[in-house]
C-alpha cells in the first residue's frame, strides 16, 4: 500500500536559519503529494502541494518539489520565523480513489525556531 | 469561521459513558472524514463518507459508530471506550474525488481533545 516517510523530530533551528525536512514516498498510482502544518492548538492546514513529476508547490516562503525519480517531496525554506514553528506533515493522495480523498500522511516532523 | 466546526474542543469521559463528537462544514463539499491524531503515532484515517454513503472503515472498533446524516454534518459516537481511545479527534472535508472538484486538499477542524478514564 501507499506510504509517506518524514524525518523524525523535533528540528530546532536558530530564527533565519535554513530548514530542509526531508519526506519520501512509496505509492502504486500517480499520487498528488502535499505538505500540511499544524499549529499549536489548531488542526491541519494545507501548506502547499504539487500534482504531477517536477511541479514545484510554494507557499508563504516554503518550496517543495515532486521528484519521481527519487519518490522525494522534500520541504524547504530558506530563512525560517519564530512563527513557523509548528508540526509539518508530508501527505500523498491516490488519485485513483474515485471516492473520498484518501490522504495518506507522514509521522510529522515538530520544528522549534528559537530566537 | 475557520469553514471546519468541531464540538466539543475537549471532552473527558468514563469508560462507560456515551457521547458524541459533532463536526460541520461550510464549504460546500460532499466528502467528510474522521482522523485520530495520537501522540508519537502517524495520523489514522477513520471513516470516509462521500455523499453522506461511508465508503471507508479503516479497521476501526466497533465502539466507535460514524454516523451522516447530511453533507453538512458527520457525528462520531462513542460508547464503552478504553483509556488508550485517548487522541485529538480530527474532522475533515473535502470535494470528493470522483466529483471533478477534487484537488486531494482536505480542510481540517481544530480537532476534538478526547480523554478517558
């Protein structure tokens, strides 16, 4: 069946510090991928998703590219915030489902960004 | 309106209490979802309802009973739980695939905190 492996936590980073969280993936279709974060106290929220081999998704400073050659979606920003610290989890969508969107998530990865 | 209501944030129960989690969105969508959300372990999907018909039973207890009454609404009713049924309980909605809406996104409530004694 479908899988997503994430870097364990948590990732503390230094404020304006580079942040790579590192996501693989093993799914027998053509998945969508996404990246959701989840605040404290909050649910999940979508952070940014690519749809096909090489889309990059972008959203407030992250980027993420869908490598098919090495199942990897891989989370970056280059200069994290205090206010980015949250639990980020790697998603796959099997496209193939024609029912409900069967999200298939990562462990979640916790990143703490101190001042 | 964050378009995702879950209620009640938090509850606390006996093992042998009855009662219910209510979550309901305004988006619009026809599929909704329950995740349990437990500490160190990966998000579990639940239940998966698509045009209020459950299309989805992840190998879930029996103490646990979904129920759709409207694409609007999704209930989760537990009775006679254990202390490990102890998680955030998350709602979520969606278009469902096949509705030629889909983009795989799923809009999440802030969860239900569930504690049992």
């Amino acid at each position: 069946g479908d899988s997503v492996t994430q870097m364990e936590g948590p990732v503390t980073l230094s404020e304006e510090a580079c942040l790579t969280i590192n996501c693989t993936y093993t799914a027998t279709g053509y998945p969508s991928l996404f990246w959701y974060v989840q605040y404290p106290g909050e649910g999940l929220q979508l952070l940014l998703k690519a749809t096909k081999a090489d889309d990059k998704g972008s959203n407030k400073g992250f980027e993420a590219t869908y490598r098919k050659e090495t199942t990897s979606f891989h989370l970056e920003k280059g200069s994290v915030q205090v206010s980015d610290s949250a639990v980020y989890f790697c998603a796959l969508s099997d496209r193939n489902n024609n029912a409900g969107n069967m999200l298939t998530f990562g462990g979640g990865t916790r990143l703490m960004v101190k001042p | 309106e964050t378009g995702v209501t879950q209620t009640p944030r938090h509850l606390v129960m006996g093992m042998t209490n009855k009662k219910s989690l209510k979550c309901e969105q305004h988006l619009g969508h026809n599929a909704m979802y329950w995740y349990k959300q437990s500490a160190k372990k990966p998000l579990e999907l639940m239940f998966v309802y698509s045009l209020e018909e459950r299309v989805e039973n992840n190998s879930v207890p029996s103490r646990f009973s979904p129920e759709c009454p409207n694409s609007s609404h999704l209930f989760l009713h537990l009775h006679t739980l254990q202390p490990e049924d102890s998680a955030l309980y998350l709602c979520a909605s969606s278009h469902s695939a096949g509705s030629g809406r889909g983009t795989g996104e799923l809009f999440f409530g802030e969860g239900s905190r569930l504690t049992v004694l």
